[in-house]
C-alpha cells in the first residue's frame, strides 16, 4: 500500500489573493488566519499615522488590520496584478481612503510584498505613497 500524503500548502499567490478577498470582507479572523504567529510586518511612513512602523506578530498585524478600518473608510481598492514564485507573492495596485478624524482623501499607487511559509504570511510589506497618507491626517491649517 502506498501512502500518499493529500495536503497541499497553498501557493503564496492564493495566499494574497486570500488576503485580498478577506480585507475586502471586512473578516479581521479570516485575514489572521492566514498570518503567521511571528509574522514582521513593515509599513513605512509619516510616525503621525496610526498603522505605520514595523511590527512583530500576529496580534500586532491584528492592530495594524485594525486600525486601518478605526482612522479611515475605503474609496477604491484595486488589484492590477499578483505575482508569486515558491516563497513570494507581489501585487500591484491602487487605492483611495477617506482620513475619518480630518474627511480628507488620500490616493496611492501600492506594492505589497509578502513571504509565505507553509501557507502563512511571515513578512509583509506594503509601498505606497506615505507622504500623501501623512498628509491626509494633519488638520486643514497644517497641511
């Protein structure tokens, strides 16, 4: 008898594309469940805004998921493309969000980066235009 083993890890392109249609569901415990325990999660940008800086774990990616849905409300979300290899994903996209504390609109362009380890997100990055979601939070006489 041969004994086959029938798991299959999913690809890191399904990974973010999970990632993708549970962000876009609002499903903070179904994008966790794809995040690894020790994820390193970097969003870089202006310090004033709530979710930038590197963060260790999956709670704290849990803050940053969060936050995002407290300080803003979406516009537009957009997907242009996903690509992976064995241990990578990549997407390129753009996107608008209204700031909720200031009512200003901000637009970017995004790269999102991730690594993959047995069907969970270990790193993340995400590119964007910091400086256009800094200002978006500064009040109207300091902008």
């Amino acid at each position: 008898m041969t004994i086959t083993d029938s798991t299959t890890t999913a690809s890191p392109v399904d990974v973010l594309n999970t990632f993708f249609e549970k962000l876009g569901a609002g499903d903070l415990p179904g994008l966790l469940d794809v995040i690894d325990e020790n994820v390193d999660w970097k969003a870089a940008g202006d310090p004033r805004v709530p979710w930038t800086g590197q963060r260790h774990g999956r709670a704290a990616a849990g803050d940053f998921l969060a936050s995002l849905g407290q300080y803003t409300e979406p516009v537009s979300f957009t997907v242009d493309r996903v690509l992976g290899d064995a241990d990578t994903a990549v997407a390129v996209g753009a996107f608008a969000h209204r700031v909720l504390g200031t009512g200003k609109t901000f637009e970017s362009e995004f790269v999102i980066q991730i690594g993959v380890v047995d069907g969970c997100i270990v790193r993340y990055r995400i590119f964007e235009d910091s400086y256009a979601v800094g200002q978006a939070f500064l009040p109207d006489n300091q902008g």
